[in-house]
C-alpha cells in the first residue's frame, strides 16, 4: 500500500516540522510544539493510509483528517501545501497568520481546502469527527461499500481528552461502535502550565477502553510502530484510539520536551539549532523536490481512488439517490409540501404546543425529504423529534433515521455539525431550551463554520412550569440571537413552526435553533401564499385606520397580544400585532420595510424573555416591554405568567399609559 | 453509631417513598422514580452517617449533601421535613412546586434551609460538590481535625455521568485524591428515552476507577451492604463512587423499573397499590410519630456534634482565623488597599494589558485577605491569575492558594461554585473569553444561586489577534450581560481593573466576571476619592462647553475613544468620553443619573465586540455603535483593528456625521 517508507518518509516529517517552526517564527506567534511533535505519526498517516485528492477536495468518499488540536494548524498547512491543494501555495505558508491568509492561526473550515471542521476550542474536534464517522457509516448502510467507504483519522491532544465535550463523544463513538473512527493522540504529557501531572492523573487508555474502544499504544515517533497500530486499529471493528508517545516540539533540541514550545516561537538560534539538529540545509520555505514528490504522490494515489470511484458511482444502480443525497434539500418539493401543510393547519386551527407542532411539521418535511436525521439528548417524548415509522440507528443497524444522543447536549451538537459537514444527512436534534447552554461552543462553532445544522430546543419560557428556574430560559434567546450566523426562531403557532422549519432546513451556511413552546399554543395565522416568517417580523393584525399602539411579540405570547388587542379594542384603541418569529431575518431587511412593519405608534414588545436584543431593532426610548428582568420560579405555568405581569392585562394597562404619554 | 437499624429504618425509607408519590400527585407534576428509588440508600446515609443540626443549617463543619439528580428534589423535601427544619412543614410538602413555596421543581439553594446547591441541569451537583470537599480539606489544612472534619455525600443519576462535566469532575477529583468526596450513584438503568442500553455502554466503575478513585457497588436496596460501603468509603483516601443498584420507582408496584416512574406522577391507582405493597396505611402527608422521632434523632445526633464543635472552636487559638474566613471580606482595608493602589497607578501610569493589570490588582488584593483561592483552566502565564509565593493546592499537599484545575472551564466553574458555597475560602479563576462558553452552564447556576464567584476571562477581543474567529470573543460579553445577577466588567485600565477587583470581592450575592485584554492599554484614569466603576459607567473626560458628541466606550476602546476625541477637538467639535466598565451597575442607577452621565448630544458606543445590549441603555435611534458585526479573523490585532473599522478615524468621521445630521 505504501509507496515510500524509510529515510524518504522521514524527510516528509522533517519538512513539516521545518515549515512549522519557519512559519510560527515569521508570523512571531503561533504554535509550533505539536506539529513537530506529531509530525511522524501525521506522515505516517497520509504517506501510508489517507486517501485525499487535492484535486476535488470535495470527493465524498475521501478519508476525512480532523486536526482536534487546532492549535497545530501548521501541520494541516504545511501537509496540505505538499499535498499540492491549489490554495495552499507557499505564499500562503509564509503569510501564516496574517489578515487575508487562509493560513489563520486556527485551521477554519471553507477558509482553505482540506480543512474538514474548524477547530481550535479544544474538544471540538475529536467531537465532530464522531459525528463524521456516524454519517460514513449511515450513508455506508444505505449505499453499500462500493460508494460508501472511508475512515475519519483525529489527531488530539491533553486538552481534547481533558475537556468534557471528549467523555460524551467517546462514550457514543463507543456505544455506537464506530470502527471507522481512528484517534491519534498526542501523548506529549505536557500542557500550557507544565505537565499533565498538574492537573490529570487519568489512565486515557483506560478510559477509552471502558467505553468500549479499541487500545494501542506506540512511541509516537517511531514510524513502523505507527504504519502498524494503523493497520490493527482499522481491522478492529470498534473505535481506536492510538496512544502516540511523542516529545513535544520534536527535533528542537534545546526546547524539546518542554511547555515552552507549546505556543511560541522557537527564536533565530533554537530554529538554527533545529535545522542542524534535524540535517535539514534549506532556506526557510523552501523544500526539495523529491519530498514534495513524495507528498504528491499521497494526492496520486487519492486521485486513483477517486477516479475508481466515480466509475463505480456512474455504474451504479444508487448514482441518483447519492447524488441526491449530496446536494441542498428539495427547496421546490418541500415549499409545496410546507405550503399544504399550513392550509391544512389554517383549516383545522390545531391548538397544541410548538414543540407538538414541530413533530407534524416534521413528519411533512421527513416524508419530502429522505435524508433528514431526527435525535434528541434523552428527551425524545419531550422534543417530538421522532417521527412515525423512524427506527433508531444502532451500532448492529445503521440504516435508520433517529439518533439516541444520551444525555448529551454539547456531544449532540457537535456530532450534528460533524454529520451535516460529512454531507449526505441533515441533522437535526432535540434538548431543552435551558440546556442550549451546555451545547452553546458547538452551536457558535457550527455558525463560524456555517453548517446547516437544526437545533430543536423546546420548553421555552417560564411557560415550562414546574420545573422551575434551572429549567426556564430567560436569556437563552437574547444569549443564542448574539451568536452571529444563526437564526433563531420563536414560532407563534403551528403555521409559523412550519414555515420556520422550511427556512431552517434550506438555509444553506447557517444553523437554526427552533425555540418551542411546551404549553398550547391556538393557531394565529392564516396561511398565505408566501413564508411569513421569512420576513423575520411582519403584521399578523393591522387596524382600521391609524394605530394607537403597535404589539410585537414572539412565540407563545403572540397569543397574548392578540387578547390585548381584542382589550385594547373595546376600549376604543386600535393596537396592530406585530409577529416576529425571527429577529436576524428582520434586521437583514431594509429600514423602511422595518419601519412599514412597526409603525410611528408606540411600541410594546412582549417576550416571556429578557429584553435584550429588542431595542434598537422594535424598540425606542419610550416603547414598553412586557416580558422577564431576572429568573423564573416553579409554579404552574399560567400562574408565574400572572406573577410576572406578562398578562394581557398588564399590556393594555401599558398600551394605555404609551397611548396616554403620547398624547 | 446508628441509633436505628431494621425494620425502623425501613420505615423510615418508606416514608421518602409515600412523601415524594403523594407530592408529585398534589402538584401533578414532578419526579417519583429517583426519590422512591433512592429511599433507601439516602435513608442510610442520612440515619446513620449525616452530621448535620437543622437549628443551625449554616454549621461550618456540618457534612455536606448535594442531590445531584435535582429532579429527585422531593427525596430532599421529604427528608429535611422529617428531620425538622423549620422552613420545611408539610405545609410546604403539600405545596410542591407550587408559586411561593419552598419546594421547588428543583431543589433551590438558598430558598429553603438544608440545601447546599441548586441542581436539576445535569452533572452541576456532583461537579460543584468537588469544589465542597476540595474547601473542605484545604480548610482542614488550614484549621486542623478539631475544627474542619466533614463529609461531601452526593447522589447522582445516569444522566449525571453522562454529562461531559462528570468528566472534568471526576478526573479533577481523583487526581486531587478528594477521599471526603463519596459519590452515591442511583444505578437504575433507566433514562428518560428508555434503558441506559439505548444510548451507553461505558463501564462506569472502571471508568471511575481509571481517575484514581475507590470504587464499590452494591444493591441499592439492601440497607447494611449501603452502610458497610459507606464506612469502606471513609475508609479509603480516595473519592469514592458507590453504585447503588436500584429499581426506579421502587415500591410502585406494576410501574418500577419503567421509565414511565421518572417524571409524571402515578395515578391514584398506583399509588394505592404501592401503600399496600409498602404496607403503608397513612393517610397523604400524614407521618407517624415514631418515623418522626426516628428522623429527628439524626438531627438530635448532628445538634451535639455541633455543640461540641462550638466548643472546641471556642476553646481554639485559631477561633478569630476560622470566623474571619467565614465572614465576608474585608471591605474597608480592601477599600484603603485599593485606593492606595490606584493612586500609585495614577503615578505611575503603566501601559500593560488589563490581564496583567488584574494580576497588579491580584497582588494587593491576595495580601489584603488571606482566603482568596486562584486558579486557571491551564492558562496560568496567559490569565496573570497566579500572585508571588502563590503555591499550589495538591494531594499531598492542601495548604497553598492556587489551583491547577486543568483544560476543564466548565469543571473549573462549577467547583468554584462549590468551594464558595463551603465557606472560607473565595474562589477566583482564569481562562479565555471565548471558553466562557464552556463553563456557561456553571456561570448561570452560580448567578441563579448568588455565589459570589469571580470568573477571570482574558483576551476580550479581536484584540487578541492571531488565534483567530474561533478564539476571538465578539457575542461573549452580550451574552454574559444577558444572565440576570451577574456583574459584567470590561475595565480600560489599571485602575479600573483594580476598582473591578474590589467591586467583585464585596459583591455579597453575585458572581463577576472580569474581561481583560491581551493587548497593552494606557492608564486613562486618574485616581478618585471613590470607586467610579461602581457606577457603571461615568464621564472620563468632560467638554469644555455643550458637548457636540458623547463617545462611550468600554475596556480597550476607551483608549480609542479618547483619541478620537483629542481628533475631534481638532476639528473644533467637542466629544465627552464615558468609560462604562459595567452595564449592571450603570443599569441600576435612576434614569436621571444615567442620562445626566450620556447628555443629549448624539451619542457613540465603542466596544470591539457586537453592538447586542448597547441599544436602549446607551444608543438611542440614530445614535452609531463602531463595533463588530460578525466572527473576527486571525491576524495581528492592530490589522484587525483596522480591518473591521475600529479606529480612530471610523469615530471621529461617524461623530461628523452625526452632528452634521444632527444639525
């Protein structure tokens, strides 16, 4: 399988420190310690086993590589320079760090080629490359070996292991026996303090082993020993994690070993020391030939493959399901759908919480669209994320469509990005809305990479009851709208719902987080020959002649501002109701059709919230707001609803004070 | 030292059984399964090992009960009613989770008395309890056997340990080797979607036992083998995990063992079936007197444990230490301190970066009280959290000040949740801005439960620089803003950090955050006679005549304020300067005050993060915001600067604009 093995193969490793340490020291920052630490194990690995090809970095049967410790970006640079991407020119290597680079300190997905998910917060990586291989293996189950049939090579570090996103990625890669996951650790013992001792004292074999992952452990610079545990981890059918013994910073022979290589530059005289040290004569950035033909060769052999591929894709019977599969959603099929669906809804004027509304909108998007991937973080019953007939993928059958996440809100969320990233599936996954918190790195990094990833958080409001404060998010939709790239939706009935999950799942570079009543909600909208909630906020209710008061609100208190203007109205006021289902598509519109929206009337905003994000958007010195200003309480829902003076009453007293002032 | 073994005992259990059944049903709402399954296993712990005096709930030596399974929060009502707190009458039992009770969904710290934190998201109780038994035994270091002597119980759920936290947790305890920490796990094999078998198969007691801990499993029904693992526990210096094989739901008869007894109540049907399977005859909430009396001699128990601790505190040389730790800091020598600080500032005038400023700020604050405990998530050299002759808290030894709590923000967090709720000790640690995302979770319980925790959060911004989008915060500080009870500061200078400092250190109930830069800033400040940044934001430099502008800026832009406002005079116009460290405390102050501090001149807002929360408090419609409107990018910071249009010039030619428009 190998071309080029022995000294040749070392001189691949050597070029990688070299390019390391040169770029880390013209950009005066950056971290050079892992890339020479991991060097051997990642020449290795793509010298004798990645198959890529550069030329078509998009080839869904490639080897995906998962740089978890992103903080060794100049590994991936330095690799997929010699590679030959077309991106990746040595200018780029020289210009490491620097504003307009694709070399940014962290490697970023759609910011160069061959970078297959961002990574940098540590965790993340090793925890969407689970997700990477789930998919492989989801779609390996529907189109068989011949189409489907790659691995998912992570290299991780202490961090990754340390941080807790890595317990519940392991323990689901584990459960769900993913064989095609391979982990390559950076066994370097050595962290920003100091040494792992500092802080650790975990058995990392072990632990993997007790979730049911396949062990080695190799000195991580010897480069047989890693070809071989390779070889074993991919004849094993369960995840592997391959512990690489290494001396961080390799080949710095004063520095080596020690957390001063981590994240610096190694200086004019230990870089001289290195090259010397490592038999390396050539000028910074500049490489001989017969390694980077070397390198080239690995691309060769991808490009091999991939031809074979794509013959075996045009033979086959499956070549348009895949294709399929592969490209955005059905946008025409699902708007009729969506578009049926809401005339049904506006005829029968179901009364039932969003979060029930989700399911039905679900089971018209699941029947339009085949490669939908429904789950939840244990809250199945809770979320309606399960549609009818969808059986749950296991480790023994990976053919169906639901996903048992376990109690796992960050683990879910950054599998879901790793499986919208593989392609071929679109994920979407349920928790609370409270807990948006524990998955929130992998929301932001989802919206940074932008992945078309769905997130379903229900029970979203004090309107939850009982459970209480921990449970009630206040400011999780303020916390969740500051995320740039995301949009949040907080539907008012079950034809908003519907339409909110047609923009979410035809948004093509942005995650969604669908924000959903637990309590009933009465169907307020007719349907209508467009989206309505595309427009982010628009008139549900215009009056008869000038309006005296404009209501804006969200979600379940849509309904609550219609019975204030049903008040409003028998006291001779004329009050319009604003819906505003999702505050970013608004703020995208121009001015004046936001103005035409709200009006010149004082303003009341209503939102079982924290009024952050509304000024300034709905609100001017002066509007009202009628929703939370700290923590909830545990009581039956409509009860804390009338303790904290969301009511329609409250509304009309304030619409009345608003009119008054105005006057 | 068990007063009551037997068939007693059994009745006592029964009695958590039958409390927690006939609660959920008055709520019609709630948690059975964990209460009724546990019954034993906490009736055990509490009979026979507890120390604890319901007269005196605050009692520094009493051991400490963390019901991580908050859900089960009707096994905590039910057990501190039995045992006699006098804010837990069945009054209170009647009235579960009902508006204005003590009996929460969950069990909320500080709203009833016997409760040592708030649980219910998942994986927070056994986390924060780490913190409780590392201040315990860094308090044994301090104070000797004779005044600090207690226990750290926990119980927790699958759901608990399925929590990425659990992770950070327990590897931070087992490498701390925090023997007074003993884990009662409720192994009952039932989530929420189901068997565990749906979504895990990790070995959880090897997995525990790869983190150093001592390990046992028992039935969780048989009452002697619970006690003979909780003494064996006590036994061993490690921290221990007990698990406890249950049946959920235990003693309904025809639902146990179901996932369907986890969280709705039973029905009346079972109900009565289970009083006649539990031999049970009483009417709902009504207890027999000997069941009673059994449970309070566990309080009798505890009330001369604590009489005789008063006393051998009395008679200590170490009394006036151990009072002083335990009562809040302070305030007027940190005052002096602080003031004589600043005006060495005011001299001095350093241009550093406000991380290196709060490590000046750290030196004179950790001389000034003797119980500050630094720390970092293993990013000490980068957080400035560590002060001279600061050593470390280890295993072997407990007497130091600084703790390595690992690459674990979250963990970090949530433990010093919990070394503030022991007592004695008050807990600060460091990491970057951009990971407050990780530790979230803990941030919000903290400010949910008003644990005066301060969270050191360095490299604020795009300032940081190369590191990138995935490091840079630009929603972070919004979104922190957004939890209800948390202090917000982005200090400009030294001197504000300093003042930062004292706020956080006297804030009784409220957990800080501090933002701090990477970059160098210059001392803009003056020394005062008080501390401005208390409040929130004020005029750093006022206009000779009518303003024609007003910048307000935060942190690093104030600098950038200032010399825009030095352009301007130029220009001849005339632009004041508001530094506004904290929008809480701005946010407070009557409207009077807040507009006497912003003029009606237009106005500018200035912070290199994203304009969420600027709207409303400081920028009215046709006011300008010079700020982010998406991700950063990986370049160094004053390119970034530049780039996104954070300048100098970008205000001064927004300031023309707007007074242009203005006039």
């Amino acid at each position: 399988m190998a071309p080029v093995h022995s000294d040749q193969e070392a001189a691949m490793a050597t070029a990688i420190r070299v390019l390391a340490m040169d770029a880390v020291e013209a950009a005066k920052s950056g971290h050079p310690g892992a890339p020479m630490g991991m060097a051997d194990v990642a020449t290795v690995l793509f010298n004798r086993f990645m198959r890529i090809d550069p030329s078509d970095d998009k080839w869904p049967d490639r080897d995906r590589f998962v740089m978890s410790a992103g903080h060794g970006s100049m590994l991936v640079y330095a690799i997929n320079h010699m590679l030959g991407y077309d991106d990746m020119g040595m200018d780029q290597l020289r210009a490491f760090r620097q504003l307009g680079s694709r070399t940014a300190g962290h490697p970023e997905y759609g910011h160069a080629k061959g970078i297959e998910t961002t990574t940098g917060p540590l965790g993340q990586g090793i925890s969407t490359a689970v997700g990477m291989a789930l998919a492989e293996r989801m779609m390996n189950a529907r189109f068989g070996d011949d189409l489907v049939d790659h691995w998912t090579y992570v290299i991780c570090g202490d961090g990754c292991l340390m941080e807790g996103i890595s317990h519940e990625a392991i323990d689901f890669a584990g459960h769900q026996r993913l064989g095609r996951l391979i982990v390559l650790w950076d066994d370097n013992r050595i962290t920003i303090d100091g040494g792992t001792g500092l802080s650790t004292s975990t058995d990392q074999q072990a632990r993997f082993a007790t979730s049911g992952w396949h062990v080695q452990a190799v000195d991580g610079h010897d480069r047989e020993a890693v070809a071989a545990a390779i070889t074993a981890a991919r004849q094993d059918d369960r995840p592997s994690l391959i512990a690489c013994r290494t001396v961080i910073g390799y080949g710095a022979p004063n520095k080596q070993g020690s957390h001063d290589v981590h994240g610096a530059p190694l200086g004019a005289a230990e870089i001289a020391a290195a090259r010397a040290h490592l038999g390396w004569t050539y000028e910074p950035f500049a490489l001989p030939q017969e390694i980077l033909d070397s390198w080239r060769s690995v691309s060769a052999r991808g490009a091999k493959a991939r031809l074979a591929w794509q013959e075996r894709l045009n033979r086959s019977p499956l070549k348009a399901d895949v294709t399929a599969s592969l490209t955005a959603p059905a946008a025409i099929q699902l708007r009729q759908a969506i578009a049926a669906f809401c005339q049904t809804l506006a005829n029968d004027r179901p009364k039932v919480a969003t979060r029930k509304s989700s399911e039905m909108a679900l089971e018209v998007v699941n029947a339009v669209l085949p490669n939908t991937v429904g789950g939840s973080a244990d809250l199945t019953g809770s979320n309606n994320t399960r549609t009818k007939g969808m059986t749950a993928v296991t480790a023994a059958d990976r053919t169906g469509r639901y996903i048992h996440y376990g109690i796992r809100e960050h683990g879910m969320a950054a599998a879901m990005n790793g499986i919208a990233l593989h392609g071929g599936l679109i994920p979407y996954g349920g928790t609370f809305l409270a807990f948006s918190d524990y998955s929130r790195p992998a929301i932001r990094l989802g919206a940074l990479m932008g992945v078309p990833v769905i997130h379903v958080m229900t029970h979203d409001s004090i309107g939850l009851g009982e459970d209480g404060p921990t449970h009630q998010p206040v400011e999780h939709v303020a916390a969740l709208r500051a995320i740039p790239n995301v949009l949040v939706f907080r539907p008012a009935d079950a034809i908003e719902t519907a339409e909110a999950w047609e923009i979410a799942l035809t948004a093509p570079r942005t995650p969604s987080v669908l924000c959903l009543s637990r309590q009933n909600l009465p169907t307020v909208r007719d349907a209508a020959p467009e989206n309505l909630t595309r427009q982010g906020a628009y008139v549900l209710r215009d009056t008869d002649g000038p309006r005296d008061v404009t209501l804006i609100a969200t979600g379940s208190e849509v309904e609550l501002a219609l019975a204030a203007s049903d008040m409003l109205a028998g006291q001779g006021l004329r009050a319009a109701v604003v819906s505003a289902p999702c505050f970013e598509l608004f703020a995208a519109r121009p001015a004046e059709e936001r103005e035409a929206v709200l009006g010149q009337a004082p303003r009341i905003g209503i939102e079982a919230l924290i009024r952050q994000g509304w000024d300034g958007l709905f609100l001017r010195p002066g509007d009202g707001f009628i929703g939370m200003t700290g923590f909830g309480a545990s009581a039956p829902a409509p009860e804390l609803y009338r303790h904290f003076g969301i009511t329609t009453d409250a509304t009309a007293e304030l619409a009345n004070q608003l009119i008054r002032g105005g006057k």
